[in-house]
C-alpha cells in the first residue's frame, strides 16, 4: 500500500456532536494521538433546523437566548473541555465547526488526516436513518482509515 504523506505527528480528525458516543470517540483519539504525537481536528457539523420546519419548536434563538450556532459552538467547546479535563495528559485539540450534513462534512475534514474517528451513535435525526449513519457513511467512504469506537 502506498504511502500518502502521512506521518506519526499528523492531523486525528474526530467527529464530535456532544453525545456521549461523541465524548468517547474523542477520549479515544485524544489517547492515540498522545501515543502517535499528533494534534486533535475536533469537527462539528450543524444543518439549520430552519430547513427542517419547526416540529419541535426550534427557532433561531430558541436557545437559551443564542443563535442556533453559537449554542452548536459552546456545546463543541464544553465537550472538549469535559474530555480534557478526564484526561492524564492532554494533548493539543484544534475546534472546527462547518454547516453542512455530518458525514460529508467529515469526509471533507479527513482529507490528508492520519485517522478518522467517529462514535457509533451520535444525535441522528430522522434524515439521518433514513439516509443511513454518519459512522457508517464514513467507514465506506473516507479518504483515510476510520475508527469507529462503540
């Protein structure tokens, strides 16, 4: 198999959606990236509830005061905080955040990455299932090998 450029101090692309199979995929890549030296992607992927109607009486500012997006970005940022803080040694964890469907939004991110890491059930919506799972998308098409931890 031939070598892509990839090396022990690469780039670990984790899919982070503060579900508790999220919290555990990102413990799981933080501890292989102390072991292989390389810096944590911690990516969140937001589609507006706009899209979807009003069902569950999402709005805008329907939380706690903060825009849809501002909440996905605090929500990001105290889950890799809770994580951080379980950990032994912590190690470098870089935040993004891309509107977009979760599994091509990932796919995107783990181009050029060492590693992939996504749970295996996370906050589907009904899109989701009838679409089928994030994890598994990901397993069939990713640009690099993938972790699925349950």
């Amino acid at each position: 198999m031939p070598e892509h450029g990839i090396d022990s101090t690469g780039r670990i692309v984790v899919g982070v959606d503060g579900s508790p199979g999220s919290k555990t995929a990102l413990m799981w890549a933080m501890n292989q990236a102390r072991l292989t030296g390389a810096t944590i992607q911690a990516v969140t992927a937001w589609e507006d509830p706009a899209r979807y109607g009003t069902a569950y009486g999402w709005t805008a500012t329907a939380f706690d005061g903060n825009t849809f997006a501002t909440a996905i970005a605090k929500d990001l940022d105290a889950t890799v905080a809770d994580v951080t803080a379980q950990m032994e040694y912590p190690v470098t964890v870089l935040t993004q955040i891309v509107e977009g469907h979760p599994a091509e939004t990932l796919l995107r991110a783990a181009d050029g990455a060492q590693l992939l890491v996504v749970g295996s059930r996370g906050h589907g919506t009904f899109a989701g299932i009838i679409l089928g799972s994030v994890s598994q998308h990901c397993v069939q098409h990713a640009p690099c090998p993938v972790v699925v931890v349950p």
